[in-house]
C-alpha cells in the first residue's frame, strides 16, 4: 500500500477508498487467504492515513468477514470457504457427510473428559442420580478447514470411556450398538464469543447457528446430547417441506 491515489476529493472518505484497495487486492489474490495485514502503526506510516482512518476501513472489512482479528496476533485475510448444503432430514455424522462429499475430516480435539453433569445435560440425558457423562469437544474440520465446534455429553453408561471415540463418535457408538436412531434438533441464531470465533478462525462477534441434537435409541434411550456452534459463512441447512394434512 502506497501514499498515492488517496487525494482524490471525489472518490469519497478515506477510509473508504482504503477498504476498497485492500478488497481489490484481496479479489485479485495480491493478498491471499492466510496472509497476515500489517500492522496499523506501519499501514499508517506506509499510506500516510491516519490510525482512524485505518481502524476504520479494516474494521468494515471484518464486518463484512474478508478479513479476520485475531487477537494478538494480528490481522489476517479470511480463508475462502464454499457453502456447504446440509440435509436436515438425515441422521448422518459429520465424517459420513464429508466422506459422501468427498472432502477429508480431521477434527481437533479440545477436551475429552468424564464427569459429574451440569443440570441441563441431567435434563437432557434423562440421567438418574450418580450417573456420569463423557463430555468430547472438538473443532471438526474438513479438507483443514475448521467448520463447526461440537460438544458432545453421552452418559457413561453409553460410552464407558471416552479415549473410545478416535474419529467417528458415531461409528464407535455403532460397535457399541448405540447409534442414535433418532434425533431431536434444534437451530437458532449465535454471535461467536471471542473463544470461539478463534478457534473457527473467524473473527468475534460473526454469525453462528446453535445446533442442540439429542439422540435416542429404538428404544427410546437418550444417548447423545450435542450443542454445536457452526459457522455461518460456511452452511445452508436444506429440508423438504410437504403440504400439512
Ligand atoms: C454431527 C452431529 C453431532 C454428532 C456428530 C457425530 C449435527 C448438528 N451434529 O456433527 O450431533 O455427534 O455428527 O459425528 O449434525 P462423527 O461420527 O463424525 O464424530
């Protein structure tokens, strides 16, 4: 970025002639995903704009999520991800949903511990006194990108022990006859916390969507209580609606 060009009284504010530079460059690839920004102190000294001026125009492109904040460490140019649309009427994992998608999944673990449950996972689970939970947190990521945080709370006497779960959840539930057959979900509307938005390598305050699965046996047994945050830049969730009767 250079000091010429931002004297032109008809191209309207500064910050806004800046926001727009920064976008070109980011559209034409001179500034690709990944990348870090410089620092506002040298982008200042580098087009002689003022610090505001600066804040200002990069403030409007983590809006509009071109780039990312993360704190500490800077600013960065967001990685480019492609919508994925997302069956609601199927009761699929996330490795069946990106295998049949051709991608790869590596999740990343964050926690995986046993212990005594909140009251909502009582609730949820249907728990009886004494009982514990496994609870498994993971960034599940496809093809290296991080799409969704999940936390799951499955009692103990589901999964026994949570070192259990390499990859699938749902494929070790299966070898423990315990795959949910059935499942409630519910959608709603989420801002991610700074934590959170870090570790989907979005910036703070982005949208998200809450999805809380429970998952039941044939029987009628809870098994699975899921709350995930999923990126909002990154899904459509598709179901087919029929006439009410
Ligand atoms: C999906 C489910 C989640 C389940 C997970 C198992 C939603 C919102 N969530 O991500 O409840 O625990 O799949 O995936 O769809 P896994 O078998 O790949 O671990």
């Amino acid at each position: 970025f250079t000091a010429t060009g931002f004297d032109d009284p008809g191209s309207g504010p500064l910050y806004l002639q800046l926001q727009r530079r920064i976008a070109e460059a980011i559209a034409s690839g001179r500034l690709s995903p990944g990348s870090s920004l410089p620092a506002e102190r040298d982008m200042a000294a580098m087009t002689g704009l003022s610090r505001v001026t600066i804040r200002n125009a990069i403030q409007a492109l983590v809006a509009s999520g071109q780039l990312v904040q993360r704190r500490g460490s800077g600013t960065f140019v967001a990685q480019k991800v492609e919508r994925l649309e997302q069956a609601l009427s199927l009761l699929t994992s996330f490795t069946e949903d990106m295998s049949r998608r051709g991608k790869s999944v590596d999740s990343q673990w964050i926690s995986r511990m046993i212990g005594a449950p909140a009251p909502e996972e009582v609730m949820a689970l249907g728990l009886g006194a004494d009982e514990h939970v496994v609870r498994l947190e993971r960034v599940r990521r496809s093809d290296g990108l991080p799409l969704a945080i999940e936390r799951a709370s499955l009692p103990t006497t589901v999964l026994p022990d949570p070192g259990l779960v390499e990859g699938s959840l749902y494929l070790t539930l299966d070898t423990l006859g315990m795959r949910p057959v059935r499942a409630v979900q519910r959608i709603s509307a989420a801002n991610l916390g700074p934590r959170d938005a870090e570790l989907l390598g979005v910036s703070p305050g982005v949208a998200g969507l809450r999805i809380e699965r429970i998952g039941y046996l044939a029987t009628g047994r809870v098994v699975e209580f899921t709350r995930s945050l999923y990126r909002g830049d990154a899904y459509d969730f598709a179901v087919e609606l029929k006439l009410a009767p």
